[in-house]
C-alpha cells in the first residue's frame, strides 16, 4: 500500500473547487442546479484577445517562453501598473505564472521556513491557508466580522505580529467578502508594516477592477514600504480568462528572482499564447470593462434587496468583487424533515438537495458562521436562486 505524504494529507481540498465539482456532478445527472459556487465571471473573454491568441498560434508562438515571461508581456504589465496603480516596477521585477494562485505559491513557497507565521485576515480566499500549511508556515488568524466589513483595523494587524512573523496575506476587493480597503486603511496597515521591514505582505488586487465605489487602492502604493510588499494580479477576473490561466507578482528584485528560480523548477514559463493575448489586454483601457462592472452592481444590488429581507441573515454591503458572504449562524440548530442544520456545510447541503442552489460552506474561507454567494451569473437565473433561497430558508424557521 502506497501512503500519501504528510504534507498532503495535512491539506484541505480548495472548498470552492469542490462545490464547483459537486454542482457539475448532479448537473450531470439532470438536476437543475443553479451554481453559485465558483467565482468565475460568466462573461466571454473579449474577442481582440482571442483574435491575438489565433494569431499567436498562426506565427508559431508555440515554444517555451522564459520563466518569468515574455520581456514585451512583462514590459507591458510594468507599464499596467504604473498607469493604473501608480506604481514603478521594472520588467526584471515581474514574474508571469500559471494563475495568481501560482504567483502566491511562489511568494510564499520563497519566503516561508517551517514555523514562520503568516498573519491572514478571515474571512480569506481559501488557498492562502493551504498554502501556507505547504510550506510549512503556521497561519495566524485575524477575525473581521460582518459589522467592520470584514476588514482589519492596523491595531488588530499590530496585535498578531510577533518574533516569528514572516508575511501577511490578504486581498482587496476581496474574496470572500467583496469589501474594498480604502486608502486610509490600507495606510493604517502601511504604518504598522513600516515599523516592521523584515515582515513581507502580499497584496491580491485579482478584483482590482470589479469596484463598484471607484478608486482601486494598492498597498504598494506607499512609498516607505514598496521594498516589503508583493503585488498580485493577473487576467483571470477582469478579462474573463480563467481558463487561460495567467497570473503575476511584481515585487523588490530579490524576491522577483526567487519565484523564477521556484517556477523554473515546478512549471516553467506559462503557456506562450496565453501570453501573447495577455499582452493586448494589459495594452487594453480598462474603461471598457465598465459595462460589465456596471452589469456586475446591478447584481450585487438584486441579491442584496433579497438577503435584507430574510430573517436572521446578517450581510454587508460589498463595494467590490462578485461575492455576497451573510452571516447565516441564526439558521444553525433548526431543522426541516430529515436535515438538520448544526453549521455551514449542512445548510449548503440542504439548499443543494431542496432548493438545487449550489454556494459555498464559510468554513474554508475561515468563516464558519457564513456562506458565500457568487452572483457572477444572469440576473434571471439569480432571481430563480434566491427566490430558491428565501423558500428554503423560511421552511427552516429560526
Ligand atoms: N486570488 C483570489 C482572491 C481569487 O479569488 C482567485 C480566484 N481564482 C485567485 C487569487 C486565483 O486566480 P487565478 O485564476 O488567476 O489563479
Ligand atoms: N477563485 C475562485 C473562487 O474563489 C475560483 C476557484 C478557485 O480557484 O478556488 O471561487
């Protein structure tokens, strides 16, 4: 018998990527399930990209790439970041990956010994825990409930650094929550960094340009702790490329050549086509994706007007990502026939099973108490869900 590795079974599956496999599965088998699970926009990628990617198959850039990219790709995300953040990164800083998820298993895989501690602010992307669990690093958890936002205070970031603390990880839009630190509070969380240069903190700006309250802030953007943070981003979210698969960091140098010696060992380059498209849409003016931020607002706002209604359901106002995250806990310990509710998983299962709506457990994003909705779906099929949502829930009672 052939046993698995240590590390392995000490890791959680992504709960994200689960329910999306479970929804597909009775999919599959006929049910009419409506998927709220995966955050994934339902969008097209726009054709001026998929034009180039035919391009790019037609003149043979079909080869290995560099590690880190192609230096125009590279080139071009520089100058991204300067014209839509502000911020002075040189090629040689930026590393090209398989995602923004790879870009943060590089950083952390670069940075973290056994024992280091990684602050993470919960509620938190469901990765950053695994990944950080991979390297051997201990998560330290800060809680941000529903009634600040969901966002940490500096004070609440102070108090969780200690000796041992290596990095800090958190996102903004954010996943799960949807909020958007603003600049003075991504400041507050500077002044704390500053005072502590050898602590690293990843920034994940996947959701830059889902904001619905305008004016994207990066924590890179205070001059005084440039040198300490990682800026993450990539094509999935905002060009509707899951599926192509790129994603970034820009960071000092140092840290930038340590995820290309990572990556020359694990995956090298990511794929050349998806490069070559990548680079019109980081040319790209992002006021074109206003029609869909636009598109996505309008159903943040039909979800929300559903949720307010429900009783017991606590939930912010989101002003960024494609996510809604209520505090549902006011259902646990009620029951209809044979479900009983004692936590998130098993009122995900019930909704699945009696009203064929797929969402995620809070439990993997650090949040037990709450479920997340993805709304990147239409706004019929959305009325359809909740309206599934607030029958179901009203057979539970309180
Ligand atoms: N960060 C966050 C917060 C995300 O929600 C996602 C979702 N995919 C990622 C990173 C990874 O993105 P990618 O598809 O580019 O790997
Ligand atoms: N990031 C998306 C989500 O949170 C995609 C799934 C994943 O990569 O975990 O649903």
């Amino acid at each position: 018998m052939i046993s698995l590795s240590n590390r392995l079974n000490a890791m959680e599956e992504s709960a994200t990527l689960a329910m999306a496999r479970l929804s597909r599965t009775l999919r599959a088998e006929g049910k009419d399930i409506i998927s709220l699970s995966l955050g994934e926009p339902d969008f097209h990628t726009p054709q001026f990209i998929k034009d180039e990617a035919i391009r790019a198959i037609e003149q043979n850039y079909t080869t290995y790439t560099p590690v880190a990219g192609y230096d125009e790709l590279r080139e071009k995300i520089a100058h991204k970041l300067l014209r839509d953040n502000g911020l002075t990164y040189s090629k040689d800083q930026i590393v090209v990956s398989t995602g923004a998820k790879q870009a943060i298993a590089n950083a952390v895989l670069s940075l973290v010994n056994p024992g280091d501690e990684v602050i993470i602010p919960a509620p938190y992307w469901v990765s950053y825990i695994e990944i950080v669990k991979l390297a051997g690093g201990i998560p330290v958890i800060i809680e941000a409930s529903v009634e600040q936002d969901y966002k940490i205070t500096g004070q609440q970031f102070e108090e969780a650094i200690s000796s041992k603390t290596k990095m800090f990880i958190f996102s903004s839009p954010c996943n799960p929550t949807g909020s958007v630190y603003t600049k003075e509070e991504l400041f507050s969380l500077a002044q704390v960094l500053e005072k502590h240069p050898n602590i690293a903190a990843l920034s994940d700006e996947i959701y830059e340009h889902i904001n619905f309250a305008g004016g994207h802030h990066s924590l890179a953007e205070f001059p005084s702790i440039f040198e300490q943070v990682i800026t993450v981003n990539g094509a999935s979210k905002a060009w509707a490329m899951t599926g192509w698969r790129l994603g970034y960091l820009a960071s000092s140098k140092t840290i930038a050549d340590a995820c290309n010696k990572i990556q020359g060992q694990f995956t090298s380059g990511t794929n050349s086509i998806t490069q070559r498209a990548a680079m019109v849409a980081m040319d790209a003016n992002p006021q074109i994706l206003q029609d869909m931020v636009n598109q996505f607002e309008k159903r943040r706002d039909l979800v929300l007007g559903y949720l307010q209604k429900i009783p017991g359901i606590k939930v912010n106002k989101p002003t960024g990502a494609f996510y809604l995250f209520p505090d549902v806990s006011a259902y646990f310990g009620t029951s209809y026939q044979n479900y009983t509710i004692a936590n998130g998983n098993d009122l995900c299962m019930y909704l699945l099973q009696e009203a064929n709506i797929a969402l995620v457990d809070g439990n993997g994003f650090g949040a037990p108490k709450c479920i997340r909705i993805s709304y990147a779906t239409s706004e019929e099929q959305l009325s359809i869900a909740m309206e599934r949502l607030t029958e179901a829930l009203s057979k539970l009672g309180q």
